[in-house]
C-alpha cells in the first residue's frame, strides 16, 4: 500500500511527458524556429521587418530601425487560436522592458501570422481583427 500512491504519481507523470498535447508543444515549437520576415506598413509605404526564433529566445526588428524587441516566449499550440505569451528582455521603449506581450497566432508551413497587442497590456487580442492589437504576417526565409 506504500508504494501505490508513488507508482501513480510515477505513472502519472509518464502518461503526461508522452502525451500527444506534450509532442505537438514541441513540433510548434520546432516549427517557428529560424528567420522570418514581413512587409509592414510604415509612414514612408512597405518595409522590411525580420523575426529570429532560436529555441525560446526571440527578436523582432522593424523595418525602420526604431522598434525592436529582444526577449523570450512560450506558446500553446493546443489552444484554439494558439497563443504566444513574449516576455520583452530589451528594447527600446524602457516601459516595455520586463513586460509580456500576449498573442495569437497561425502557422501554416511557411506563413506565421501573429496577433498581438503591446507589452504590458491587461489582456491579449479578442480575434486576428482585434483593434488594440497588431497583426503581422511573416513568411519563412529559406
């Protein structure tokens, strides 16, 4: 009887780390790695933005040189949009510095599309139509 309630807990934490949800974390993960770049709109018409995803760490330049955003990420893949969660580690704007960025996204094969509103705000976007959010979309580098 002793040993009954560790064998569950053991048998628990399996069932979790080979779950299905726990290897389609990973390969959403596996698939936002690389570069990324986008067509923003600017004052001046369409620039270049790039995005580089290396493990969890993650940078956006703009296309101007004036807005940036270096810092680390989490996601949901199983969520229905899925969700990315950006904690801004360095960039320009002190007041973003130390704060999430909460987003959805799309990804399909190569175009990463990303909803999100700015670092700090009370909540994430309400749909990729949200107003208080940004929504860019990206195509992989090859």
């Amino acid at each position: 009887m002793r040993f009954q309630l560790p064998l569950l807990v053991l048998f628990c934490v399996a069932a979790l780390i080979s779950s299905p949800d726990a290897g389609a974390a990973d390969k959403g993960l596996e698939a936002l790695q690389g570069n990324w770049t986008a067509e923003v709109e600017t004052e001046n018409g369409k620039k270049k933005a790039t995005l580089r995803v290396d493990g969890k760490k993650i940078r956006f330049d703009g296309p101007e040189g004036k807005e940036w955003y270096e810092g680390t990420f989490e996601i949901d893949a199983n969520a229905k949009p899925k969700r990315i969660s950006v904690r801004i580690e360095d960039c320009p704007i002190e007041q973003f510095k130390k704060q999430i960025a909460e987003g959805i996204y799309t990804l399909d094969e190569d175009t990463w599309t990303v909803c999100a509103t700015a670092p700090g705000a009370p909540e994430g976007p309400s749909g990729f139509d949200d107003e208080k959010a940004r929504t860019i979309e990206f195509k992989k580098e090859k």
